[in-house]
C-alpha cells in the first residue's frame, strides 16, 4: 500500500507543476469513443459479405475475434438497422445481406 502511494506521488511529481494537485485527480477520465471501434467491426462484417453468401455467429467471433455475445449484438444491430437479414433459429441462424433493389 505504502510502494503504491509512493508510485502514485512520484508520478503527479514528474508532471507538470500545475498537474501536481489533488484535484486533477477527481477529473472525469474521457473514455475513448468506442463508437469507432464498432463502426470498423460493422465494416468488416459486411466486407466478408461481399465475398460469402452468409455469415455465422461463430464465423463473426472468429473473424473480429470476439466472444458470442458481442457477435450476437453486432449482428443483432445489423438487423435492426436493416443491413442483414436473419434466417434460421438458434445455432443454425446465418445472416446475409439485405439487398435493395432498384427501379
């Protein structure tokens, strides 16, 4: 516990001057926007949909190496937001495309 506050002192002692009270410390740390981050996974999954006719759950864990459930939502979006379309039940769901045809 002691090594600890020494550490954490001798950091805030290092920085600038100004960076050296206590209240810098209660400061709202900004999370970086994981709104990106999603946007790159969405991307990649309709990527291997140019080339597949269908995708997996599993084959999307594997593709942005993810667990099932952040598959399961990713691919849930997607549907809602009508870029896939789901079909099947349970472990044989597949996702395609949702094409749009025009006039």
């Amino acid at each position: 516990m002691e090594r600890s506050r020494i550490l954490l002192e001798d950091a805030l002692l290092a920085g600038d001057k100004d960076d050296n009270t206590c209240d810098n410390l209660n400061k709202p740390v900004i999370k970086p926007n994981t709104g990106d981050k999603a946007q790159q996974q969405r991307q990649k999954i309709l990527t291997f949909l140019e080339t597949v006719d269908f995708i997996t759950n599993k084959q999307v864990c594997i593709l942005l190496e993810v667990n099932r459930s952040r598959a399961y939502d990713l691919l849930s979006q997607m549907v809602c937001e009508s870029f896939l379309i789901a079909e099947g039940d349970k472990k044989g769901r597949r996702y395609r495309l949702s094409r749009i045809d025009s006039c």
